[in-house]
C-alpha cells in the first residue's frame, strides 16, 4: 500500500446495526504501512464538504481518473487507523496534484503550518 491508494474501508451505520465499505486514501507512509496497519482519511462525495474550506477538506481535481464515480473531497482531518486485513480495493490512485493538495490539508487539519 502506497500513500494516495484508494481503498474501501467498513464504517457502522450510524444505528450500528451493520457497516457499509467507503472509500478512503491512504496517508501513511510506505514504512509505516508496512505494519499491520494503516492511516487512511476518510473520502466523501457529500456536495456540502466541496464549500467548506479551511479544515483540511481537500476537493479531488482528478477524481474521475482516480477511480471514484462522483467528484468528492478527502477529509484530512477524519483520520482512521485500519488493519491492512479490513480494506478492500484497490480503487484507484490519486493524482500527484491531489496527493500534494492532501497533505497541504493534512497539515491545516493537524496544525502543522
């Protein structure tokens, strides 16, 4: 697993009765991921993230050649950390623009500018 990978991880539903596999991208590291698990942000298409800039929300210019059906946003700040053994995928890969783009979000999400 490489950073930028799209992957499906399961999330509960809210009623936690069942879980639902979204897509999410992986920001760890190559040494990092080499563990038994791994960081992901989350991946969105929900329209009302597109307009809510400054939390680390990241729009995907490339999301169509990345794999994913809709235009949707990473969430830099909705990090997870999953077992290699629970992801599903690949989707795709992100673009070196939107790779860029994630952790310039990442570093507004977690205070590191």
């Amino acid at each position: 697993m490489d950073r930028g990978d799209l992957l499906l991880a399961p999330f509960p539903y809210s009623d936690l009765r069942g879980l639902k596999r979204r897509p999410v991208c992986v920001v760890s590291s190559v040494a990092h991921s080499q563990g038994p698990d791994v960081i992901v942000a989350m991946v969105t298409s929900s329209s009302a993230r597109m307009t809510q800039p400054g939390i680390g929300d990241v729009v995907l210019e490339d999301w169509r050649a990345a794999g994913l059906r809709q235009p949707s946003v990473v969430r830099a700040g909705r990090l997870l950390v999953v077992e290699h053994r629970l992801l599903a995928g690949p989707l795709g890969r992100l673009s070196s623009r939107d790779l860029t783009a994630v952790d310039e979000g990442l570093k507004v999400a977690l205070g590191l500018q």
